[in-house]
C-alpha cells in the first residue's frame, strides 16, 4: 500500500429549514457526454459541507479517471433536492513498487 493524495469536495449549504443530510453522488465518465444521475452510486454524508476522498466515502472501488460527482441535501421526509455537479480527473491509484533494492 502506497500513499495516496487526497482531494476536498465542499459544497454551499442548503438553507433547508428541516435538512436531515447531503447526499454525495458519483459516476465514472466513459463516455464525454455522462453526466451522474440519481440512479448512479451515492451515500449520505451527514450535514458536513466538505468531504475528503477517498476516505469519507466507504466504497472498494479504485478512483482512477474522469468522475462526475454530485451533491443533494435531503430533509426529514426524505424528499431529495436537485443537484448540484462538477466533473474531475482523480487518481487515487498508488504506482507500483520499485522492483528491488541492491545495497553495495
């Protein structure tokens, strides 16, 4: 395992009265034209503004690519606001190890 250089998502706050948590969704772009939807990957954050990846999203999945990430603030009845994206190159993929060490 290498280290690997995280990057920030902060959003704007929601002004809703009754807001219960951010949703953060994710897409890995293959295409130019995809764009992330509701029915792509996602899980809740809390109410925090700012995530740092890839630590605070609990998925197995190597980010390595152009990704289209998405942000919905949710209420206490579960109603989900529109969303809000931006697209970024993330590399989040250590190199591999040097193959040997020689000491002399």
């Amino acid at each position: 395992m290498g280290i690997i250089k995280q990057r920030v998502i902060s959003w704007g706050e929601s002004n809703a009265v009754d807001l219960a948590s951010y949703r953060v969704y994710w897409k890995k772009k293959v295409d130019a034209g995809d764009v992330v939807t509701y029915d792509d990957e996602h899980q809740d954050v809390g109410l925090v503004t700012e995530i740092t990846l890839p630590d605070d999203i609990s998925s197995s999945m190597e980010w390595e690519g152009d990704y289209s990430i998405g942000i919905t603030a949710l209420d206490n009845t579960g109603n989900e606001s529109p969303m809000t994206s931006a697209e970024s190159f993330f590399d989040f993929v250590a190199p591999p190890a040097p193959g040997f060490v020689t000491i002399i």
